[in-house]
C-alpha cells in the first residue's frame, strides 16, 4: 500500500458499466491514478477504458461478493475502494474493518446513514422528522391512504437509476404495479424543475455543494445540464446532507417549484453520472474527494464553480469487437451491478 499522501494511487471503483462509475474511472485515470475497473458484467463499458485493470466480479447479492472483494483488494495491494453504484454499499460495509485492517482506505457515513438512503421509505422518514419536504411516500399497504386525484410513482424502495420506475394517477393501477415491482413504494409524482447538487462533506461536516438543473432527463439520467444558484435549493441540500449525516462524495437531487419552494427527492452516497459538468465549471470535485478519501484535508475553496454552463451528453461507441477476444471473463451471470 502507498504510504506518500502525494503519489498515484490504486483505486477500485465499483460499478463502471453504469455512468458514475464510468466517468469517475475515466476522472481518476486523468488524474494519474491507477484504477481497478470493476462491474459484474464482462461487457461494462468501464472495463474497456485504456489503462484501466478491469475485473470481473460477482453481483452485490451474491454470498461471495464481499469475500471476492476483501481477496481482490489484497491481491491487487488496492489503497483505496469507491462505490458507484448503490447495491455494492451493503457488503462493503460489512467488511469495512477487514478493508480497513488490510490498509484499504473508504470514505462513506456510517452504516445507519448510508441505509437510511439506500431505503426510500427510511430517507423520507427521516427528512420528515426533520421537516425538510420530500415527497409524500406510502408503503403497499397503506395505498388506500393516497388522497383521490393524486399524481403517483411506483418504483423499488431499493435501487439505482430510474430502473422499474412507472408513473399513474390512480390508485389502483398503483395498487396494479406493485404487485409487479420487487418491493416497492409508492409516491406523490412532482413538477418544476429537476436539480442534482454535487457534494462533498468533509469529516467535521462541512460541505461543499455545486447545483445543477437536470434540464434533459432520458432514463434517470441528465443527458442536459446547466450550472445555477438558489439560496432555497442550497439550503435544503444542506438541511439534508446534515439530517442523514452525509460525509465523503454524494449527490442530492430534488425539485424547485414555480413558488420558489424546494423539495428533495433522494440522496445518492456516490458521485453523481453527470459530474463532470461540476468539474468543467471549475469545481475539484474528484481531486479533493481523492484528498478526504485518504485523510487529507478537503480544500472548500477548490470547490466553488461558475453559473451558467451548459453540458449535453449522448451515447458513445466505445468498443466493438470478438467477445473471444476480451481479456475479461465472466465470474457470474447478471446484469451490470
């Protein structure tokens, strides 16, 4: 393991067939890290960027994950482990203080934090005990509770992206999808304008925070975004990231409304998929992140950024070739963790 708080370091990065995962690796590489690509699906994009260590790995739900993981850390001397994606938060930090005994380095809240987040129903619980507005939420069984005429989404209590996610406006077609959706909750659909804020808490609970209006969404994704600033949607991030005791990279997402009021929908422990429009407007979100992961102090003044930018994203051709010839091979079947 590296011991000089300047050198290049070994990171894995979980999670690289999807976005966040994807450009983090791709960030970090920029930055002369070598990074340890990893995603459960031989084919993830991640695994075939130039310079990268791509390797294979079980599902989150897999018994062996966090076992392959804690030997693929000490294997490949890692110094330091990044989740991308939110199934491979529940094992790693089961075995946190085995990482942490073998000198591998993570930066996340504690675990009651991190599964108030992961749940749905226990992040709403939590924002309304603090009164932060979130959308009303309702469980299966509590469906004839929903006020008649309300706009509703059925979607997982657990989970990534916008993955199983359906909108209605009656409750028994609410009633309908969650019988079709593996455990599942029930909320208020809202409008106005989508936003994600790009975080960094450091360890005393200062936080750094970057907004930006989700301008295009296709599939959960911002495929358009534009830097801004609202006093309103500042402080109900902060409110937020203070209530679930936020530390380390995260992203916060939410909805102004034509009122000038803020609701916050989710916050993800992880960096967001479109975050480098962070960084292109000025912010070292991924620099400082690296600083915080290994005891470093977070530099809040490297953290501030320019209104008023644009990014647009689309779909990029990576590869195309010989499954034959891939010199990843599959450790189990499944979709990209």
């Amino acid at each position: 393991m590296h011991t000089d708080p300047t050198s290049p370091r070994r990171i894995l990065v979980t999670g690289v067939g999807a976005n966040p995962g994807f450009a983090l690796t791709r960030s970090l590489t920029r930055l002369g890290h070598q990074v340890i690509a990893a995603d459960a699906n031989p084919l993830a994009p991640g695994l075939l960027l130039p310079e990268v260590l791509p390797r294979v790995t079980p599902l989150a739900a897999d018994p062996d994950y966090a076992h392959f993981m804690a030997a693929l850390c000490r294997d490949l001397a890692v110094d330091a482990v990044v989740a991308c994606i939110e199934n491979d938060l529940p094992p790693l930090i089961d075995i946190a203080p085995q990482l942490e005994a073998d000198g591998v380095r993570m930066w996340l809240p504690d675990a009651v934090s991190v599964h108030s987040c992961i749940d749905k129903a226990a992040f709403h619980q939590v924002l309304t005990q603090h009164d932060i507005a979130t959308p009303r939420t309702w469980l299966p069984e509590a469906i004839g509770q929903i006020p008649d005429h309300t706009e509703l989404v059925v979607k997982p209590r657990r989970g990534h992206g916008a993955q199983h996610v359906h909108f209605v406006d009656r409750r028994d077609h609410a009633r309908f999808l969650c019988e079709l959706v593996m455990d599942p909750l029930v909320q208020e659909r809202l409008h106005g304008q989508e936003f994600t804020a790009d975080c960094l808490v450091d360890r005393t609970g200062r936080a750094s925070v970057i907004l930006r209006r989700r301008n295009l969404v296709k599939a959960g994704l911002a495929t358009v975004s534009t830097t801004f600033d609202s006093a309103a949607a500042r402080e109900a991030v902060l409110k937020t990231l203070a209530a679930v005791r936020a530390r380390g990279i995260c992203c916060v997402q939410g909805f102004m409304h034509d009122d000038g009021s803020v609701t916050i929908t989710e916050l993800n422990v992880r960096i967001a998929g479109a975050f480098a429009l962070t960084e292109a407007a000025g912010a070292d979100l991924v620099g400082q992140m690296v600083n915080g992961l290994f005891g470093l102090p977070v530099d809040h003044t490297r953290l501030t950024y320019k209104t008023g930018l644009f990014l647009t994203s689309y779909i990029e051709t990576l590869a195309v070739g010989d499954v034959t010839d891939l010199e990843v091979t599959p450790t189990t079947q499944g979709e990209t963790s």
